[in-house]
C-alpha cells in the first residue's frame, strides 16, 4: 500500500508541470479569444453607432426637406410667375438635399451638422423670402384689382359721359336745325312781309325838257336837246304799309345798259334785297298817306352827261324792290 502511494506521488509531480502548462495555455486562449471578442464588439457598437447617427442625420435631412416642400406648395396660388419660382426653388432645395445626403454616407457627421444647421436657415430664408413675395404679389393683385375697379367704374362714366355728349349734340343738332328752320321760316316771311311792305308804282311816264337861260322848259324828243326829265308816277295804295316817309330810288339805263349816275345830280350805290349793289341816278322822298299820291322827279342833264340817242329804260326802287319800270326813247 505504501509502494503505490510512492508511485502515484511520483506521477502527479511528473504530470503536474504538464498540466500547469496546458491550464496556462488554455487560459492564453481564452483571453486572447477574449481581446478579440472585446475588440469584434467595440467596433460593432462602434458601427451601430455610427449608423444610427446617420440614419438620424437622413431623418432629419428628409424632415427638413419635406417640411419646406410643403411649405413652399401652401403658396402656391393663381399667380403663374409666383408658382413657377416656387418649382424652381424645389428643384434648388432637391439638390441641396442630395449634396448634404452625399455627406452623410461619407460620415462626416460635424461637418453634416454644420451644413444641416445651413440649411435649415437657406430653406428658413427662402421661405420668408417666398412669403415676402407672395405678400407683394396679392398686395399687387389687390392694388390691380382695385385699379381694374377703378378702371372699369370710369370707362362707364366715360360711356356713360360719351353717351350724354352724344345725346346733347343730337338736341343741340335738332335745335339748331329746329332754328335754323324756323330763321329760313321768319326770312321768307320778313321778306314776304317787306315785299309786301312795298310801294309799287304805276302809270310811271317820262318827258324830257330842253331848258332855257330864262328857267322856261320845252318839251323835246331828241336826246342832243334835252337837258332835263322828268318822271312822274302814281304811288300805288299799300294797306300793309303805315303812312310816312317813303323813298324811291329811280335809275335811268342807257342804250348801252349802262345806269347813269353821278353825285353831283343825287346819283349813288342801291343795295338790293338779294344782297347785289347797283347804282341809282336819283331819289324822290314823299308823305306817303296810302291815297295813290302823284310823284314827279326831276334829273338834270345839263352839265353832268350827254345823252346818246336810243331806247332807255326807267326803274323805280322801294325798299330795295322793283316797285316798277317803264322804257322810253330819245331820237
């Protein structure tokens, strides 16, 4: 019993090196697989970390531009100008997100911050400016409104204006030609009512006279011989006519057609009830009492003209009419 006791001692101290060497290794083992282990889980949490930074980084990205899109699609309106600079600025804004998305998966997590915290204030800005904008465009619109108002309101003043101008000119029109009327009216009856107002003249004759130193006359025929006429006519009655003062105005036309006038035997310029002047070779005022009044004139050759033989003629003016004619002859 003793011997084997020895021997199983004389075992054990033999194996014991062997065994410590084994436990030493196996314990090397593990800690190395244990380092490893460590290291493997710090870079995994390392990693966790890393994309749970960036997927929140995208979320906030995504965020950001979600928020500002719809934003930017609230203004929209009728104002075709403002919606196409409203689409324009989201296709800025779609860029932006890509570069600052581009960022992210390179990790650059400081400098994503940064530019995320730009922009948040690029998009805050543009929406103010956008707001700014809009603002204006619907100040403007009410502005043109209100001028369209305006507009209209005056252009149916201005119809309405034209439209009574119109209808002022047309009265105006009716009542000049209304006047005018009744002026052409009132001149045909003036000149009826003067024509009537006439004095004719009847039973018109005319001699001629030779006249001596003596003052005696002596009736001739032949024109070398006379030296003064005499015309002698009959007032005719006029019931139109009031009692007064009338004149006639007597010319004397020569063979030649020519009226004999000269101012030094009562001759002057008649201006006739048709506007034309014509010149007159005596006057004879009477007190017209509207009982067929005897009229004789008396023109005197002598020294003013010689008379040429022929036919003449005689015309009594009154009122500047006609109021009677006659013709005669000198050999």
């Amino acid at each position: 019993m003793t011997y084997q006791n020895e021997g199983s001692e004389s075992r054990a101290k033999k194996l014991l090196p062997w065994a410590i060497a084994a436990i030493v290794a196996l314990v090397g083992t593990n800690v190395a697989t244990w380092v490893g282990l460590s290291n493997k889980k710090s870079e995994t949490t390392t990693l966790t970390t890393e994309l749970k930074k960036e997927e929140e980084l995208n979320v906030q990205l995504e965020q950001q531009y979600k928020d500002a899109v719809a934003q930017l699609e609230e203004m929209k309106g009728k104002n075709t100008e403002l919606n196409t600079l409203i689409d324009n600025q989201k296709e800025e804004l779609t860029k932006r997100k890509s570069q600052i998305a581009g960022m992210i998966s390179k990790k650059d997590f400081n400098a994503v911050k940064a530019e995320l915290a730009k922009f948040k204030a690029e998009t805050d800005n543009l929406l103010a400016q956008v707001a700014q904008l809009q603002t204006e465009k619907k100040a403007l619109g009410e502005q043109v409104n209100v001028l369209t108002t305006e507009k209209t309101a005056l252009q149916t003043d201005l119809t309405k204006e034209k439209a009574e101008k119109e209808q002022v000119i047309t009265q105006k029109t009716a009542v000049e030609a209304e006047k005018s009327r009744v002026e052409a009216e009132r001149a045909v009856l003036a000149k009826k009512t003067e024509m009537g107002s006439v004095v004719k003249v009847a039973q018109l004759s005319i001699q001629g006279f030779k006249v001596r130193e003596s003052g005696k006359e002596k009736e001739r025929t032949h024109a070398k011989n006379i030296d003064r006429l005499k015309f002698c006519f009959k007032a005719v009655d006029n019931q139109v006519v009031d009692p007064g003062r009338e004149t006639f105005y007597l010319r004397i036309i020569d063979p030649t057609g020519v009226a004999i006038a000269t101012q030094s035997s009562g001759g002057g310029v008649l201006k006739l009830s048709n506007g034309k002047e014509v010149q007159y070779t005596t006057t004879k005022e009477i007190d017209f009492k509207n009982q067929g009044e005897d009229v004789c004139a008396i023109w005197d050759a002598k020294g003013n003209t010689n008379l040429p033989k022929g036919k003449y003629t005689l015309e009594v003016y009154n009122k500047g009419y006609l109021a009677g004619t006659n013709a005669f002859e000198l050999k």
